[in-house]
C-alpha cells in the first residue's frame, strides 16, 4: 500500500479536517468553532498523506509570532492539528509528515517551530524540546485565604460582554504577552479563539463570563471564567472554572483573584494552564489546599540553529561553542560559536573550534525560553561539557528573569 503526501486544496480541507476529528476521538466539532478553526487555518501550510480517495493524516502549521527572552517577536510555525488514522498506525506517515513540514517551515524563512503535544512521548524524536510547563490548581476558597496588597481597594472590577470587551482585553493581553517569553503575540482573527464558547463545550458549566478590572478609567485587567453549580446534602459546591486572566499591576491583579474567590454558591477556583510563577501563589494562605500540579506545556524546536539562537537576548555574557547533534534537520548539526553580552545582540555562526559542550537539538528547544536550565539538562547527562565551566556560563545566560508560559493552545 502507497500514500500521497501534499498539501489539501480549499476544496478539500473539510474532508482533511474530518481525518483530524475522527482519530481525536470522532466526537463532530461545534460548527463556530469548525468556522473559526477554518478561517485560522493556512490550506497552503497544511499537509496530509492520501490512500485513495480518503485523507489518513494531518497536520498544519500555522503563521506565529512569539516572544522569546529580551522581548523581540520571532517568527515561528505553530505546529498544530497533527494526526494519524488508526488504521495507518506505524507505516512512516507522521515521520514523512514532520521531514517535509521542517523543510517547509525552513522554506519559508521560520526559525523555530513550536507546539503542544497531546502525548508527551511523540515528538522528540523529532527535536522538540519541552520549554514551557503548565501550573494547574484546584483552590478550595472555602478554606483558602486570600490576601491582597495595598491598592486593591481602588480597583473597580464590572461584569462586561466577552465580546463587547475583547479588544480592552486583547490589549492587556498584547502588553503582557511581551515580557513572557513563550507567549503567542495575536495574530489577526485570534483574537476570537478568547471568546469561542461553544454549548458542547461547557460541559455543564456557564456560558463564558467576564470581567475587567479598572483603575483611573483605564481597564487593567481581565478574567474570563465560567460556573459550574453544584450541590450536596451539606450546601452549595459550585466551581469557577477560570479560562484566562491577566492584568498590569498588582493591585489589579490581586483584584481580579478576590473576585473570582468570592463568587457565591462555590467553593473551588479550577485553573487549568497557568505559569509557573504565577503569583497567586503568594497570596494564598495555604498553598497546599491549592491541589498545584505542573505539567507540560509548549515544545520548541529550532529549525534554523544560528538564526534562532541570534534572535533572543541573553541574561548575562556568553561565548561559548556550541556542538548541536541534528540527525532529523542536518544543516543544523555541527558546532555554533554563541556570543554575547548582557541584553545586547548576539551572534551564532558556524566554527571549527573545540566545543565546549554538546548537546542534541532537542535540549537546546528545551532551554531556548529560558524556563529549563542546561544545568538540570547536564545532571540528567543530556548535556556534555567538554570546557570546565561552560554548563554554568551557558546555563545562566540562556535563563530569563520570568517564567516562559504559553497561555493558550492551538
């Protein structure tokens, strides 16, 4: 048995989509959310493998932007919507997928790739590197204690229309998205992937809430939320089940969680994907009735190595020769001499000096955001210094000063 592997014509995408649909389970998707994902979707950047007349893989990439440490906006494909038909299994597909999608992305001039996988297991093979985590919380409020800082008194929180408010919320969104590394900057018609609310998606649950948060007139903050109502023999068990929520300032920020905490007629906060430095953390009185688990969040593959490594600023000096290992993508394999100052430009070209650590592609996607250490990498023996002091050099100018986070899937 042979496969075609091309792109999907326009015509064709919904019968490519329902490929995606039927190996994620085969529950139909809700038709706002089929015409938001449509008209997000680039046919031109997708592929597939055809046997016959029935589409039997996917996958997609879609034109992104994110920020990465010293706040400069690279481009990147957001891998996305990848697939197998289980009658396919094992034959090649996804291995042939992801070599003419890297070569696509190189094409068309993206350093990087980035997606969220839905098994971990699946793409290191690959060269992606998990970079980002995901905190995860289950506040008991009934229990939990929150304690605000000074000026959250004067900040107005209002109810308001996701809708009616999704560009006041979009602008917080932009003015945080760039100083977290990993954070997708919005790309046109993204914006409503923060408002799309199907019923089948609820699950019980509340159409989506929102509320803004407003000092000196100005908005400063958002959360978008919905809630479950529940109850037992004692009372009220309701949940608020938070989708997203940013905000400018302390004071605004605390503002939002005390509104969220004292929502009537529930007793747990349910976060789902939040950073890893997430301040919440610090004004609760009891972190440990916060249930906080961490998993993984967004991987990252470098796709071109010297273009990559040149578009992020590093946190403290750096000259250091770099022998990456890339068997999936060979024009990056080799040695990179990396060098830099503090915050300014840095440089990445290919030498023939001596390395002074060795490392697969993979962990340099890990470590790219600045969130995973090339010192707990070295530990983990994925990392080989071959220049006494170049893991703790490299290690510490490769950190960032915030957790790298990204907010939403795709």
């Amino acid at each position: 048995m042979t496969t075609e592997l091309r792109v999907p014509s326009a015509s064709e995408w919904n019968t490519w989509f329902e490929c995606l649909e039927l190996a994620f389970g085969g529950v139909p998707t809700a038709p706002e959310s089929l015409e938001t994902y449509a008209a997000l979707a680039a046919p031109e950047r997708s592929i597939g493998h055809r046997d016959g007349a029935d589409w039997v893989a996917t996958a997609g990439a879609h034109r992104f932007r994110v920020t990465v440490p010293g706040g400069s906006e690279v481009a990147a494909a957001g891998v996305t919507m990848v697939s197998v038909a289980a009658t396919h299994r094992r034959r090649g597909l996804l291995t042939a997928m992801m070599r003419r999608q890297l070569d696509d992305v190189r094409s068309w001039g993206e350093p990087l790739a980035v997606l969220t996988a839905s098994e971990p297991g699946i793409y290191g093979r690959f060269g992606y590197g998990a970079a980002t985590r995901e905190l995860n919380m289950r506040i008991d409020t009934s229990r939990v204690r929150l304690d605000v800082p000074p000026g959250a008194d004067g900040v107005r929180v209002r109810y308001a229309s996701p809708v009616r408010a999704l560009a006041a919320c979009e602008a917080v969104y932009a003015e945080l998205a760039a100083t977290r590394p990993g954070t997708p900057v919005r790309q046109p018609g993204w914006e409503r992937m923060a408002v799309l609310d199907p019923e089948q998606a609820r699950d019980g649950g509340s159409p989506l809430r929102c509320v803004l948060a407003e000092r000196d007139d100005r908005v400063t903050g958002y959360a978008t939320y919905r809630t479950r109502p529940d109850w037992d023999h004692e009372g009220p068990r309701g949940r608020v089940l938070l989708r997203d929520l940013g905000a400018l300032d302390p004071a605004s920020y605390a503002a939002l969680w005390r509104f969220l905490f004292g929502i009537d007629l529930t007793s747990v906060v349910e976060c789902s994907n939040r950073p890893v430095d997430d301040a919440v953390l610090h004004l609760v009185s009891d972190v440990r009735r916060c249930d906080v688990r961490l998993r993984d969040g967004l991987y990252v593959r470098l796709v071109e190595v010297g273009a990559a490594l040149e578009a992020r600023s590093y946190r403290s000096p750096v000259d250091v020769v770099l022998d990456v290992e890339d068997a999936f993508c060979p024009w990056n394999a080799g040695r990179w001499r990396l060098t830099a100052e503090a915050g300014g430009a840095a440089s990445c070209r290919r030498t023939e000096d001596p390395a002074d650590l060795a490392l697969s592609v993979r962990e340099l996607g890990a470590v790219y955001l600045g969130g995973v250490s090339l010192t707990e990498l070295a530990a983990a023996g994925l990392v080989r210094e071959t220049r006494q002091g170049a893991v703790a050099e490299a290690s510490s100018a490769f950190s960032s000063d915030v957790e790298p986070w990204c907010p939403h899937g795709f």
